[in-house]
C-alpha cells in the first residue's frame, strides 16, 4: 500500500495526526481541565512555527544552490514547495482554531469532538512541520557541502 518512500513521506503526517487523535478521543483527553493555559501556550508557539516556516521557505527557495537549481530541473521543486506550503495551511489552521476555543464562551464545555479536532490539527501542523523542516535542512546541508 506505501510501498513508495515519496508515498509514506506524502502520507505519513495525516496518518500518524489521525492515530494521536484516535488516542485522545480513546482516553478522553480534556482540553477543558487546561484550557487556557494549553490554548494561550498553543497558540504561542503555532504563531513562532508558522513565521519561522515562512522565512524557512524563503531562504530555501531563494537560494540558488545545485541542489535547488537539480529539484528545478527535474521539477520536484514544486512538491517541496507543496510541503511548505501544506506546513504553514495546517499551522494557520491550528491557529485559527485555538483563537476560536479561547473566544468561546467559558460556559460552553469543550467537548470530546472539539478536543479531538484540536489533537489532530496540532499533531498534523508538527509532524507537516516536522516534514519541511527535516527536508530543508537537508537541502541547506548539501549547498554548504557544495562549496
């Protein structure tokens, strides 16, 4: 079934986002018990990886390495740039729902499915984060071997 490596680098993020939520909706992790300080703190450092992502991607696809100038050609650029591009969408998805859990009315009791949404979005934006920030590093190892 993934027996491609490109096929489990694409899918592995969404797959092991949707176990960890599994896991939480199974034990019934609540959010409710540390709201404020998990959300604020959530929210802090989503906000950090998403500006760290953004200038990430513009150094790496500003550079005009070999190895930039080699995904080029062989148009596997656009796939990387899909990586980053993915990382800083979930991200700002995470974001935009912790805001939306710190808004709502403290009367409203945050129920299991909102805590499983929040465990997905928030193990899906590290492990796409993860995944760009592996695959630059990388790229930038080999432009400085390259001199």
């Amino acid at each position: 079934m993934f027996g491609n490596s490109l096929t489990r680098e694409r899918v592995y993020p969404y797959i092991l986002a949707l176990l960890l939520a599994g896991v939480a909706y199974q034990y019934q992790f609540d959010l409710s018990k540390y709201q404020t300080d998990v959300l604020d703190n959530s929210t802090t450092i989503t906000s950090i990886f998403i500006g760290f992502l953004g200038t990430l991607a513009g150094i790496v696809f500003g550079s005009n390495t070999k190895a930039i100038r080699f995904m080029r050609k062989i148009n596997k650029l656009s796939g990387f740039y899909s990586y980053s591009w993915a990382a800083i969408n979930w991200s700002f998805a995470f974001l935009v729902y912790n805001i939306f859990l710190q808004l709502s009315p403290s009367t409203l009791r945050i129920s299991a499915l909102y805590t499983t949404a929040w465990a997905f979005l928030g193990a899906l934006s590290l492990l796409l984060t993860y995944r760009f920030i592996t695959i630059s590093i990388k790229l930038l190892h080999a432009s400085v071997n390259e001199q």
